[in-house]
C-alpha cells in the first residue's frame, strides 16, 4: 500500500464501527437478530442521493442473476447488498480500508446476504482478468490519484462485453471546495478530476461511453429534502454521521456549498467494452 493510500484508509477507518452502528440500531429498536438491508440503509450508502441514487444508477444497467459483479471502492457494502439483494447478481467488494471491509463483511452475515468482501486497491486489483460482467465505481474516483491506471485494470477484468458504472464527485466548475470534505481532510488525499479526465482515461483503454448524466440539480434537491427532514432534529443515531466522525457536518457543508455553487456534482457515466 502506498503513503497514499495508507493516508485514505487512515480518513475512512474508524475503530469499533460495527459496534457503534449495532448500537444506533438498537437505540431504534432494530435488534442485529432480525436485522433487513433496508434497515442499513441511513448508514451504507456513503454517496450523494443514498439509496436513491443507487437505484437511479442501477436502473440503468443489464443486470441479475447471471452477473458477476464487481463493487469497487465497497466501503461498508450498501450497494453491494442492494446489488445482490435487488438484483440477484453475485457481488464482490474491494476497499482500501480494512475497517469498512470487516464491517461489510459482518453487516452482510447479519442480514443473510452473500457478498463478498476483499482489502485491496483500485489501481492494483488483486483479481484476475475477463473476472466480471460489471463494474461500479460509487463516490470513489476523488481518492484515486491515476485514473488513466484505475481504467486499465477495469478493462482488465471486465469481460468482453462487460460494463463499468461510474458515480462519482466530479470538478465541473473553476473552484476546488474548501476542506475537510467527506472524501478527503486535506489537498493530500483529495483528486476530484473532471468529467474529461474521466472520458480520456476511458478512450485509452477501449472503454466506449454509453451514457452520462450530470446529477447536480438532483444533488441540490437532494440536500434541500435531507435539510428539510432534519430541521430542528437531533442527528439520528444511525447515519452517515457514523463513517464521517466529529467534523461530519463541517465535511457536509463544504460538500453541500461546493454543489450548490456548480464548482463540483456527482455524475454518472456508464461504460462498455468491446464483445
């Protein structure tokens, strides 16, 4: 592992993570006996527009029963679960963090789904070629500092025909959001690129854009219910709260100030290469 990626995994990590969600679940009257992926889902899905924006993206994509997917940058498994709990595909998660993986890992035996969980880098995947049907990439590619290698190794184990799903933070206005940000607490840690450099990377590898969508005015929407349905309310005891740490709301507000000045927004992109 890199000082890098050392240094990214030392943002995510946060000690007793498993236990500080099982007793925010608690505290909601969910038992970890009778737990359902739904009942996650405040907390497991670490991207702009939650669930819903998991399911807007998936929508989007062939894919069920016969898929074998690839989940990268996985981190406590939300959309893993979703993929093979709502689509029936077969799902593995690579993540940097080893805290996100033992967690995701433990969630996923909670609620009975079967996912599997894997430490490892996105530039460096320790799998093997013409692996996978699908890849995702969800609010990942801002920690990754070589997207022209991180492209490389998805066209590697991608099957021929296979896709590659993209949501992620993307600079599409002149000014950088000011620090910390959920992703990253410093300049260190932090590559947001443009759409471009998303596209490029893509080119050099045989990997053809078959769609893409700016989601800015859902982000801002987005933002404006969340602020809507917290106002005058205590944090809740299970969310995004949990992954981000004490400066969480500072990290949201750079975030959330960034999106509405049009500097940053998610994007979506959706890949395929060739048969």
């Amino acid at each position: 592992m890199s000082l890098t990626e050392t240094d990214i995994a030392r943002h995510y990590g946060k000690r007793g993570l498993y236990d500080r969600i099982i007793t925010g679940l608690a505290e909601l009257g969910k038992s970890e006996k009778n737990l359902t992926p739904e009942d996650l889902k405040a907390v497991d899905e670490f991207h702009i527009g939650g669930i819903e924006a998991t399911r807007d993206l998936m929508a989007q994509v062939d894919i069920g029963r016969q898929s074998r997917v690839l989940d990268i940058g996985s981190g406590i498994g939300g959309p893993a679960r979703h993929m093979a709990h709502s689509h029936g595909a077969t799902v593995t998660g690579l993540d940097l963090t080893p805290e996100y993986v033992e967690t995701a890992r433990r969630l996923t035996k909670l609620v009975g789904l079967s996912p599997e969980f894997v430490v490892g880098s996105a530039l460096d995947m320790p799998f093997d070629d013409r692996n996978f049907d699908v890849a995702t990439l969800i609010h990942v590619g801002m920690n990754l500092p070589d997207k022209p290698k991180l492209f490389s190794e998805v066209a590697r184990i991608l099957r021929p025909g296979g896709t590659f799903v993209v949501y992620d933070v993307m600079q599409v206005g002149g000014v950088h959001p000011e620090f910390p940000l959920p992703w990253a607490s410093s300049a260190d840690t932090s590559f947001l690129d443009t759409p471009e450099t998303y596209l490029s990377a893509a080119d050099k590898v045989g990997l053809t854009l078959v769609a893409q969508r700016e989601r800015g005015a859902f982000a801002r929407d987005f933002f404006d219910r969340l602020s809507a349905s917290l106002q005058g309310a205590s944090p809740p005891p299970v969310g995004l709260g949990l992954l981000m740490g004490e400066d969480a709301q500072l990290k949201i507000r750079n975030m959330v100030k960034s999106v509405g000045a049009g500097d940053i927004a998610p994007v979506e992109m959706i890949f395929r290469l060739p048969a």
